[in-house]
C-alpha cells in the first residue's frame, strides 16, 4: 500500500522525478565511465610491461633472473613434466633460450641479445606480432630466420632479407657464430626491446650455443594476470627445489612500485568523484525532499504516522535510486563499451611512453570491470538513501503545524 | 541595478538549496585547483630531477648524437661552457663525454659505458653524486679518481680505494688503457644506474680515445623551468654557425619523461571534465526546479507588464551571482587546499617503497603543490561560463511562459 | 803529524770505502733482460709452433691442437686444427688490435673492446693477454728480491700511473738451464690470483725452453689450462706482411 503510495507520488511530479532521476543517471554514468579508463589505463601498463616481453610468470632457475647466467638451464620439456596439466587459467606456454654476443659488422659489432623461441608458442605469450613494421617472425622452426627491433635494424643499417653474424660464447667454450637472416622488424616504442632484441628460433640457439634441448626460461600467460602471484604459489610447489615460477611483480618490481602508487593517486581521484557525484545527487535530492514539507505537514496533520512518513520517503528514495541505478549502469556501461572499442586516439600529441618495465600507448581506453560497476552502483544508493533519509527524519519529527506554514 | 538587486534577492529565498549547490559547485572547484596543483608542482620536481640526471633542461649535441649515440659526433667545446654559463637563467653548464670501454679487475672484467665530466660542475648538480661524501668526489678532470657505481663495483669484485683498468678504441684505431682508482661510491637504489655509472675526469677519459677537449654533450641546467625558451634562442646565438652542433630542449632529448608527463596530464583532463559535468548536472537541476516553483510568480510579473526578456535576464543573473560566489569561494577554498600542500605537501613514504621511477626519472615520496594562479583563474572561469550556459534552458522556459498559463500553474 | 788526526782520517777513508763497495752489487744482474728472456721464450724473433691446449672448466673441457706464427712482440697468428669443428677459426694479433676469423660463416670480426676482457678459446687465457703479456717491463719495475743456488726471484711492481690490473707479479727463474719455473699473479691487496707454472725443459736448436705451461686460476681450484708445444721452430724467413687479414682467413 505503502509502495503505491510512493509510485504515486513519485509519477505526481514528473518533473521533480524526472529532474532527480537524470542528475543521478548522468552522475553515476560518468562516474563508471571514469573508472572504465583509469582501469584501461592501468591494464595497458601492466600489458605493455608484460605482453611485450616477460610474460605474466616465469619458470626459471631460482636465481637466473638476477645475474642471467648462461649455465643455469634446463631441460625444454621441463613445464610439461612438472606443471599440472589440468591448467585452464595459463593461456600460453613458451620455452626460451638466451644468449648475449654481438652482432658483428666490418669494422664495429653491436652487442645484443639473442632470445630462442618457437614462433607459434612464443607468439600465445608475448604481442611483438602487433608491432611489426615489416615482416613477420620466422615461420621455419628449425631455420635461421630472425625478427630484430626497429632500433637494431637501423643501426645495423638492415632490411628484411638481409644477413647478419651473430657471435658468442658457446656452452662449451667454443666460439659460437653463425648467420642470421632478416624476417621481420619490430617497433614496441620500447628501446631496451628495439635497440637490442633479436629473436630467432629456439633450436637454432641451441645449436650454436651447443645446449641441445635445454632452455632457460618458460614464459606463460595467464586469463588473468592480476592472478599471478596466487597461480605461481600454487604451482611452485610442484617443482624440484633450485626451480622456481615468478610472477610479473618479482620480475618487474619498479612495475609494482609504480601500482601501488598509481592506486594511491586513483584512489584519491576516485574519491573525489565518488564526492562530487555523491554530493550532487545529495543537492538534488535533498531539496527535493525538503520542498515537500509543506505536504508532509499536511499529511501528519490528517493522522499519517511519523514513522509512516518516514518509510514513504525512504521508499520513494529506494525506487528512485533502483530506477537511476538501472538506467545510470546502462548508459555508463555503454559508453565504456565505445571507449573500449574505439577509445581516444593522443597518437598526434604524444610518443610511446617508456615506464617502470612497460610501455604505455599514447591513447585513452577503457575495460570492464566488476568492480567499476558494483560499487559506484552501491555508493548510489547509499548517498540516495542518505540524502533521502535526513530531511525525511527531519519532516517525521516536526510539528504538523510548523510544517504545514514552511515554504 | 534593479534586477541585479532581485536577482540577488531571489537567490536567498531558498537559503538550503542556494548554500548546497553553492558548496557543490565550491568544493568541485577547491577539488579539480588543488588536485591540479599538486601534479603541477609533482611535475615541476620531476622535471627538475630528471634534467639535473639527464641531459638537462637544453641540451647541446653534434648532428644527430641523440638518436644515433655514435661516438664518432663528438665536437670541441671550446668556450661554449663557459660562454653559456655567462646567460642569464643558466645555473650550470655540464660537459660530458661518453666513451664505450671495458672495465677490468685483477678478477673480472666488464664492459661499460665512461663518462667523462668536469667534477666540480657535475658536484653541484648531478643527484645521484648527492649522496657523496666530501671526499667521494673526482678531485680534477685529469686525476684517476673514479665513481662507479655499486653494482658494478661488486661485478668486478674491487672496493672503493681499489684501482682498475679501462680500455678504449682510440681514435687512430688502436685500443689504449688507463689505471683508474675508486674514490667513490654511487648506490641509488635503481638497478640500471648502480650497475652501469661510471663516472671519470674529461681530461682522464680523452686521454682513451684521443679527443682532448672534445665533448658528446652539453648538459644546460636552468635556475627557472620557465626561462627555457628564451635561453634555447640565446644559446643557439652562440653555437659555431659553420659546424652541425644544436641545441635540443629537454622534452626531445628525454622524450619518456615529457610523454609520461603529457599522459598522465591527459587523464587528468579527462577527469576533471567529468567532474565538472556533473556539477553542471546539479546546476542545470537547482536551477529548473527554482524557475518551476516560480511559475505562478512569473505569470503575475509577466501579467502586470514584464517583458519575457526582462525574465530570461533575471533568471542568468541568479545564475552567473551564483556562479560567480561559488568561483570566489571554491578560489578560497582551493587556495588554501594548495597553500597546504605546498607547505605540507603529501608523504607517501609509508605508502610506498624507497624509489620510485617515474618516466625515467626517481620520485621525490613527498608530493608537493606548486602555485598555477593562472589555470585557477581560468577554472573559476569556466565554471562561472558553466553556470550561465546551464542557465541558458531554464531561461528559455522561464522565456515562454503566458501570464495565464503561468498564473494557473502549480 | 798528530796521531789522533790521522787515525781520524784513516777511519773516516775506510769507512767511507766500506760504504761505497758495500752499494755495488756482487755482480751486476740485468733483471730486465732477464725477465725479457723469459716472456719472449716462445718468441725469438720469429716463430712457429704446433701447439695442443687442454681446458678444463667448471663448464667445459676442451682439447685443441693449433699452428701459431710469430714475429718479435708484435704480430701473432694463431689458427686452429682440431677439434674438426672449430678446424680454421684463427686469431690475428697486430700489435694491440685482435681479429677472429670465423671459417662456418666466412667473416672477420675485429675484437671490440668490451670483449678483450673475454676468455681466448675457452681457455684462462684472454684475448688481453695476448696484447699485452709480453710487455713486462714496460708497466712495472722489475727488482731481484731473492737468489738461492737454484733459482733467481724477481719481484715486478707496477709502475705509478701503469694501466694494469696486478698489484705485484713474482717469477721464478732457474739458473741453469735459464728456464722460468713459475710465475704468480697478485691482486692489490697481494692475494694470489693467478699461478703460472713451466715445465717439460728442452733443448730446440740453440735454445733452451720449457715446453709446457700451466695456468691455474686460483680461486677456482678445479679450473687449469695447460699449453704443451708439440714443435718449436725459430728464426724463420718471415716478416710483418705475413700477419695480414688475407692471411687470417687463408687455410
């Protein structure tokens, strides 16, 4: 009875309700909008830093990644025999092996790092494929072809098709040397990558680093990276003792300082929409609560219950809140959907920015997350209820009488 | 005047809604000033140290010594240091020289990256030289001393006090050495600094290759961020018209930090659009419901003779005195937000580890505001031009109102 | 005369005398030539040799078996036989510039700076030494601390300023024959890092040299290169235009 009473009053003044309803909608819209691409932003740091290179986890000898010793490796089929293979949140699965030589040139050589991978594995773990400018990764897996940077390939003065000699110290203590031949150039914005990585398949590496099926490392990607650290404690466990599987905050620990700083900043900001929205859906409410006075009044004063008045209020204000939630995700969920399809372009204004381990795209984007919906959603109805709930308790507690005069 | 005195008038019949939307629309704009400032101030400091590590504010180079790093375009300096220096706005002149080398122990051996430096210059300005003790220092451009860094130092398996041999290509193709000796230690903290720094006289290090008063690079250090441009068109008088030496701002030369500035600057924006939307929602909101519950009141005015431009002008001066007491105050509040957190400023000590990097560049953990009287008052501003233009569709109905139509409302 | 001035003057003649021939060596040693003698025993003014090298690391054990030319101090070319391998790959040393000929892929690489400091072949060798081992008395002062009946003690001390990495290298030279029987290598603080020990003697035309060298890095105990020459000839018809690129890459 009580509800079809609120409805009532509420579709009585249209205009009141309508007005309330869009300043909350268009409020609460924006504000997951906000968090949409701050979201996106953060997703692009972390993917740049890890999707470029060094994947979400890493299986390793314990301490290969502190001094990258050529001797701490493995055997290549080390993940399959350790790893349950039941593993539906690891995505992708890479074997690696690492040398460091040079590049060598008539009269000058250029020291570089050589990474061994096989092209379809490599390719599930890291998104170099997304940054060619020419060319492609090797497609012979057993070849000598290989994918270089854009910085490299300058400095080299290379094209695709061109040789090069690669030479190092073998496993053996051999020189190792040996052709490469151009396939494909890379440009991430990234110069650690494109000034000095060559990527070239796995067993061509191991031949002439003489360290037949063995490797290094094991890059993996995950559904979800924000899951690494928890996936890689469930699996360590599971292998032998000098093995062990990093996640992307061991690897890239600037990474992870500069996320716990950019929270901190996003939190200050998100508070501060949470209170610019909170304050004006309050602004609006609050008065149109308190411009109803005067009919409060009048109904106390024909036998309505303080306590009845109250709850009418607080229903309108519940209905009210539903019906703004509802519309206000909607719109803002939409609009996340265009800035997650589309985005907005700053390529014009701003390069590639290199940063703690990653590199951040010049463009604004966002992605969906619960959280960007659930808790704006809930802070909504808290502050609708809030801004209802005072004047309500307010107009309860007067005298009919005063209430009635009020204007 | 009249109107002005009604308008005013008007604004406080409804003292709760006017104090509400008044504190909104302030407390947005204290918000969106004193959020700016800070990243103002937080840039300004990150600027400062990441020229003062780098190249500095303008830096001087051969031809394209930027992009390509080769050796090969180096350039004799001459006077230019001092001549420079002389510039008003220049706090110091850095002349460096890079030099690839292998670095050997009586244990191991490394290659490395040599910088030669004028120390005295290099003292004053360099942060990670900071940390130095008074003795720690390269004592003249000729000595042997050596600051290496610490990583690198446990690499080679030497302390500081021990001595070391570099090794270079000289420039009639042959490889020269020199004994050099550790007189002091760099630790930053950042990995790529402590395991690559090495840090040697100029005079010492042409001695390697053969380039005696030559330089790489010129680094400029400015007394004020601001006088940047000015001093760019001073310096580029005095450089020698006939060789291909320039002058390169810092945002070209350290491109990452300047990005990751303009980036994080941009979401910035983005942000405070929205919030000012938002506020203009409530606006537009108190304003419709202010003219709605006039009705009755406007149909008599128009009754007894008012022109409906009388009331459409009545409603957008309501609109711009609120508009402008928001601005005023929001200007208040948000001076003393800044005047805050310039003086106090905020720690993230606690919050987060020793060193953070920043586009390159290490983070002072105390964020500090830095005064933008100029984007404040453009703020207020805009704000003020919000209000009127939210104001615009509730005149507009307050506009067409009939006397009759208006007179039967409620 | 007075008897106390003249005895004044006697002792003040004699002691002076005592002074004088207690500062003259009982016989004049040339250190430095000796010391010359020793790092060029492989050298002469020109040679060859057939050489075989045993290498053995924490990571690897290697067996090679080289030809290697010399001309005074300067020019070295060295070019591998066995393993079949790395049969061809050969190594030029012009004074203090070093290539690599790489026969599987056909080029010549100059050694950049940055990898002098890198091991020779694998070996305890680097490719610094072999620029700069034999310049001995140019970088230290060379000083006769010790002599027994056997052997002679020559302690070398790096001249100030000199851009070496040892704070003090010991050799020990047996008398007769003049062979070095050992050398050691110390750091700064005078820990020994590096031994060097000679031996297997023989006669080779009119010289006499010690056939194998053994390098024992020190903090690696497990760790040794020994160098056995197979055959030595000296003094042969050869001159710079020898050790040329074209040559490196020539079987």
């Amino acid at each position: 009875m009580l509800l079809t009473l609120a409805f009532r009053n509420l579709w009585r003044n249209r205009r009141r309700t309508l007005l309330t309803l869009s300043a909350m909608v268009v409020s609460a819209a924006l504000l997951i909008l906000a968090l949409g691409v701050f979201s996106g932003m953060f997703r692009d740091m972390l993917a740049s830093a890890t999707e470029q290179y060094y994947g979400h986890l890493v299986l390793a000898h314990a301490d290969y990644h502190e001094r990258r010793d050529l001797f701490a490796h493995l055997d290549e089929n080390i993940a399959s025999r350790y790893l349950p293979s039941d593993n539906t949140a690891i995505t992708g699965v890479s074997p690696r092996l690492r040398s460091f030589g040079l590049i060598s040139l008539a009269e000058t050589s250029q020291p570089v790092e050589v990474l061994g991978i096989i092209p379809a594995r490599e390719q599930q773990v890291t998104s170099l494929q997304t940054k060619l400018i020419a060319g492609g990764y090797p497609a012979d897996e057993a070849g000598n072809g290989a994918l270089i940077g854009q910085g490299l390939a300058r400095r080299l003065r290379v094209r695709t098709g061109d040789e090069m000699v690669f030479v190092t110290q073998a496993a053996d203590g051999s020189i190792g040397n040996d052709l490469l031949i151009v396939t494909g150039i890379f440009a991430t914005g990234d110069s650690r990558n494109d000034n000095n990585l060559v990527l070239a398949p796995l067993k061509w590496v191991q031949q002439i680093l003489v360290l037949p099926g063995r490797i290094h490392e094991v890059a993996m990607t995950l559904a979800d990276p924000m899951l690494a650290a928890p996936t890689a404690d469930r699996l360590n466990p599971h292998l032998p003792d000098n093995v062990a599987i990093l996640d992307w905050g061991d690897l890239l620990p600037e990474m992870r300082e500069v996320i716990a700083a950019y929270d901190v900043s996003r939190m200050i900001i998100v508070t501060i929409l949470y209170l610019a929205t909170g304050l004006g859906i309050l602004n609006t409410f609050f008065m149109s609560v308190m411009e109803r006075t005067r009919e409060f009044g009048i109904l106390m004063a024909q036998g309505m219950r303080p306590w009845t008045i109250r709850s009418l209020i607080l229903l309108e204000t519940c209905i009210l809140g539903c019906i703004a939630l509802a519309i206000g995700l909607t719109c803002g969920a939409a609009m996340t959907l265009y800035m997650q399809q589309v985005g907005v372009d700053l390529a014009e204004y701003i390069t590639p920015v290199t940063y703690a381990g990653g590199t951040i795209l010049p463009r604004l984007h966002a992605v969906f997350e619960a959280g960007n919906f659930f808790v704006p959603a809930g802070m909504l109805l808290l502050v609708s209820l809030l801004a209802g709930f005072l004047p309500a308790n307010r107009a309860a507690r007067l005298d009919p009488v005063q209430a009635v005069r009020e204007v | 005047m009249d109107l002005f005195k009604l308008a005013w008038k008007n604004i406080w019949r409804n003292r709760r809604r006017t104090i509400i939307t008044l504190t909104a629309i302030a407390f947005s704009i204290m918000l969106v000033q004193a959020v700016h400032n800070l990243s103002y101030g937080v840039y300004a400091g990150m600027v400062d140290s990441g020229v003062r590590a780098g190249s500095g504010h303008i830096a001087v180079y051969r031809n394209n010594y930027l992009e390509s790093r080769d050796e090969i375009l180096h350039f004799r300096d001459g006077s230019l240091v001092d001549d420079i220096a002389m510039i008003d706005g220049v706090e110091q002149v850095l002349p460096r020289l890079y030099i690839p080398a292998l670095a050997q122990s009586s244990r191991e051996s490394r290659g490395v990256l040599l910088i030669g430096v004028d120390p005295a210059r290099e003292r004053q300005i360099n942060p990670f030289l900071k940390a130095l003790p008074a003795d720690g220092m390269i004592r003249s451009a000729d000595s042997r001393d050596a600051v290496v860094g610490s990583r690198l130092l446990n690499e080679l398996q030497i302390r500081p006090g021990q001595k070391f041999v570099v090794t270079a290509q000289h420039e009639d193709g042959t490889l020269h050495s020199e004994l050099l000796r550790v007189r002091g230690v760099v630790s930053s903290g950042m990995k790529d600094i402590d395991s690559s720094l090495i840090l040697v006289g100029r005079g010492r290090a042409a001695l390697l290759t053969g380039n005696s008063g030559s330089v790489h690079e010129l680094a400029v250090i400015l007394s004020d961020a601001r006088l940047e441009k000015t001093v760019h068109r001073q310096i580029a008088a005095k450089l020698p018209a006939d060789q291909d030496i320039l002058a390169v701002s810092w945002e070209k030369a350290m491109p990452n930090l300047a990005n990751a500035i303009k980036l994080d600057y941009a979401s910035q924006k983005f942000i405070f659009i929205i919030i000012l939307l938002i506020v203009t929602i409530g606006v537009i909101n108190t304003l419709l419901m202010s003219v709605m519950e006039r009705m009755r009141e406007f149909g008599v005015i128009l009754a007894i003779g008012s022109k409906p431009m009388t009331l459409r002008t009545l409603i957008m001066l309501e609109a711009v005195i609120m508009g402008l007491l928001a601005a005023a105050i929001g200007t208040i509040l948000g001076s003393l937000a800044t005047w805050y957190l310039v003086a106090v400023g905020i720690d993230l000590a606690e919050l987060v580890p020793d060193t953070l990097e920043f586009g390159g560049v290490v983070f002072d953990p105390v964020m500090r505001a830095s005064w933008d009287p100029a984007w404040m008052i453009r703020i207020a501003v805009y704000v003020v031009c919000l209000t009127l233009a939210a104001a615009a569709y509730p005149a507009i109905k307050a506009g067409r109102i009939t006397p009759v139509e208006g007179m039967r409302h409620h | 005369m007075n008897t106390e001035y003249a005895a004044r003057i006697l002792s003040t003649l004699l002691l002076t005398s005592v002074l004088l021939l207690s500062a003259l060596p009982a016989f004049a040693l040339d250190v430095e030539a000796l010391i010359r003698q020793v790092e060029q025993q492989y050298m002469g003014a020109s040679s060859r040799a057939l050489s075989s090298m045993q290498v053995k690391t924490s990571h690897w054990d290697r067996s090679l078996e080289m030809e290697a030319w010399s001309l005074d101090r300067d020019y070295f070319l060295v070019r591998i036989i066995e393993p079949a391998k790395e049969r061809d790959v050969a190594t030029l040393k012009r004074y203090r510039e070093v290539w690599n000929y790489l026969p599987k892929v056909d080029r010549v690489i100059k050694v950049p700076p940055s990898m002098m400091g890198g091991s020779w072949m694998g070996s305890h060798i680097t490719n610094d030494d072999l620029v700069k081992a034999n310049h001995i008395e140019k970088d230290y002062n060379l000083r006769l601390i010790e002599e027994t009946e056997t052997d002679f003690i020559v302690e070398c001390l790096p001249k100030t300023d000199a851009a070496v990495v040892w704070g003090k290298i010991i050799y020990k030279i047996n008398k007769t024959p003049q062979v070095p029987v050992r050398v050691d290598y110390y750091d700064e603080e005078m820990v020994r890092v590096r031994e060097i020990h000679f031996d297997d003697v023989q006669q080779i035309g009119d010289r006499i040299v010690p056939m194998r060298l053994t390098v024992l890095p020190l903090e690696k105990p497990d760790e040794q290169t020994i160098l056995h020459y197979r055959k030595l000839v000296f003094d042969l018809p050869i001159d710079e235009t020898y050790f040329s690129l074209r040559n490196l890459k020539k079987p």
